[in-house]
C-alpha cells in the first residue's frame, strides 16, 4: 500500500527546507520510514550497511557509463552519485547524505524498499519465488531491487513519465518458453525489458548510459527492435545501432532476448 501520508508529510519537510536560509546538514536520524531510517549523516569515508542501503537508492546516478558499487564503502564513486541524486532534486549538492537527502529518499520508496514507481511483480511475471534462475533466489531479488532504482532514477530524468516494463526476472524454464539466450542477464534478476511508450526505445537506450546499466541492447542490434534491453552484467556492453548508442551489431557472449 502506498504511504501517501507519509509520503506528503517528507515533501512538505523538504518544501520547507528549501525555504530556510543557510541551512546546515547536521547528524542524526531523519523523518522514520518504513523501510529504512538512517540514523546518521553519511559522507565520504564511511561505511557500513547504512552506506550500502544509501548506495542501493543512488545507483542510478553514477554519471555517463559510471556503476555505483554496493559494497557498504562511501567512496568517492557514491559521493558523486550523491551530489548528481541531489542536483537531480533541487537539494543542496555537497555529496553529503544528511536529513534532506534521506528525506527525499523516504518520499520515493515504498514500505517494502522499492522505488514508488516500479515494483517487483513488474520485474518478475515469471515465478513469484524469484528461484530457479543462475543465482539464489535472494540474490535475483535484491538484483532487481537495485535494478528499479536505476529506472527510478531513469524515469526522473526523462521527466517523470511512465516507463513500460515487459519482462525481467526469469526462472530458466521461464526463459527457455520465451527463447532467450542461456546467458541471459535476466536469469539474474538484474535485467529489464523496455516497451514504447511515453519515450521511444532510443530515447530510453540513450538516456540509460547515465544511470548505471551495463547492458543497453536496442534497435539496430538483433532481435531488439521491439524493446529496449538493460541489465547489470559484469562490463559493459551497449549496442543500439540505430540509436547512435554502441554500434556493434555482431552477438555479444551475453546477448539477451
């Protein structure tokens, strides 16, 4: 269930903020949330699992080709993923994670940690359990966690309309039925197809080399030309021939389908 009220309640705090004169960003915990509360300002040396949860929610601002490791580590990597999620919403951008940064995290998530626009049954149509893929079924679910924060962040940059989800996460029988490749991302859980709609498929493989995706397949490259593909394999690989992203048009060996 949405948390509309709590949600209302972090944006009018944040309307606020961005009144008052030379605020500064002190220590200690933010509005509660109900999924995580920070508890502490984060910056640039820390770590631990409050870093690694800040890092899940900004993975998809690691600037153009950049990924954010999920390590738990405030490196300078996740310091500039900071200040680009608080460029990206008006917040004073020092790379520092305090109350008003937390805070516009709180008004994006739901209780159960996903982004408010995307969920978990929109990355997996396939098997609820998220199991019989080429990870633990845990794995493949916090895969796809990370993964709708990156097309969260995606979805703010090009405006915040609707961005169309037709297949992620896939069991290998699920994956078998539907043709795809035995190397497939989405057996992983940290894929995701890409329909038309508000944005054409190479407005969505262009914009995707800023927020953290390995992977761009799309027009132009075979067996794309009805969606876009993006994924978080181990290098990158982009090829939208038809869209000025990539431009190799032979199989990569983790081609997807």
């Amino acid at each position: 269930m949405r948390r509309v009220l709590t949600k209302l309640l972090a944006v009018l705090s944040l309307a606020v903020a961005s009144t008052a004169v030379g605020l500064v960003t002190t220590a200690g915990a933010a509005q509660a949330d109900g999924c995580y509360t920070w508890g502490r300002t984060l910056s640039e040396g820390m770590s631990g699992e409050d870093v690694r949860q800040l890092q899940i929610r900004v993975a998809g601002y690691p600037g153009t080709g950049g990924v954010i490791g999920i390590d738990g580590a405030f490196g300078p990597a996740t310091r500039s993923a900071v200040v680009r999620f608080q460029q990206a919403y008006g917040l004073g951008a020092d790379g520092i994670a305090g109350p008003n940064t937390f805070n516009r995290l709180y008004a994006l998530q739901d209780d159960d940690c996903t982004p408010v626009n995307f969920a978990y049954a929109e990355l997996n149509n396939c098997n609820s359990t998220w199991a019989g893929g080429n990870v633990s079924a845990a794995t493949a679910r916090f895969n796809a966690l990370v993964t709708m924060w990156k097309l969260q962040a995606l979805r703010h940059a090009l405006g915040d309309q609707q961005i169309r989800v037709t297949s992620g996460f896939r069991s290998q029988a699920c994956n078998s039925a539907v043709g795809g490749a035995s190397s497939s991302r989405h057996l992983y859980g940290d894929a995701a197809d890409l329909g038309a709609g508000p944005h054409s498929l190479c407005t969505l493989a262009q914009a995707a080399r800023n927020h953290g995706f390995a992977g761009i397949l799309g027009p132009g490259y075979p067996d794309h030309n009805d969606h876009t593909h993006v994924d978080g394999r181990p290098s990158r690989f982009w090829s939208a021939p038809n869209c000025g992203v990539g431009g190799r048009s032979m199989r990569d060996p983790l081609d997807d389908n």
